[in-house]
C-alpha cells in the first residue's frame, strides 16, 4: 500500500514508481486517489545520467511542488542543468529506500523489471 507523501494544496498526494520501457530509467509519478496529479521525471532518453539514482527532473513541475518534494526529501538537490532540445532540465539524485517506502509494491516491481532487463542484456551480449 502507498504511503501518504501529505497534503499539498488540499490534496492528499502518493508517489507512483515505475519503469520507462525504452531504457529502464525509474519513473516517478505523483497522484491523488483518483488521479494523477504531476510526473516528477521525464525521460530524455538519449541523455546521459549519472547513475540509476538520478532523473531528470520535470520542468512543467510546479516550483511549489518541487520545493514540497524537496522537502519530504524525494528528490534531492539539482546536480546539474541539461539543455535539450528547447528546454532545459535539471538532473538530481533521489533516494531508492524513500521512492521504496512511499509505493513498495511500485519500487519492487521496477527493480524486477530493471533486473529480467539487465538479464536479457547479458545474454545477449
């Protein structure tokens, strides 16, 4: 079961994790009970990052959304700022065992998914 990340601007707010398909890059998605409310990442997929640890931070986030998940400490300082195309993103770290206690069953299935992925890799390799 997802754990309440609070209440911001009268909503109560829950953390999805997943997986992008095309790179095994994490996702973080926050929701309502109802719906979803903000992507916290986005996926630029033929941009490097540091190490699983690090997104790309969404830029049509709210500022005021950031700085609430910056509280809670679900994303972590800006490492760095990535121009791209049009826009630009900043790269920050974030936490696997806090993404892990806010939606475990989200957190499990993307490590699952991340290790039949890698697996299939090494074979064909």
């Amino acid at each position: 079961m997802k754990k309440l990340i609070g209440n911001y601007k009268g909503d109560n707010l829950y953390l999805t994790i997943a997986s992008y398909q095309n790179n095994n890059r994490i996702y973080i998605g926050v929701e309502t009970e109802e719906e979803l409310y903000a992507d916290v990442t986005i996926n630029l997929s033929d941009m490097y990052l540091l190490d699983d640890d690090y997104i790309f931070v969404n830029g049509d986030m709210t500022k005021d959304l950031r700085n609430f998940l910056e509280e809670k400490n679900i994303i972590g300082e800006t490492f760095t700022i990535i121009q791209y195309n049009m826009g630009r993103y900043d790269m920050a770290k974030v936490d696997f065992n806090i993404l892990k206690e806010y939606d475990p069953k989200g957190f499990k299935e993307y490590e699952k998914y991340n290790e039949s992925v890698n697996k299939d890799m090494e074979v064909e390799l």
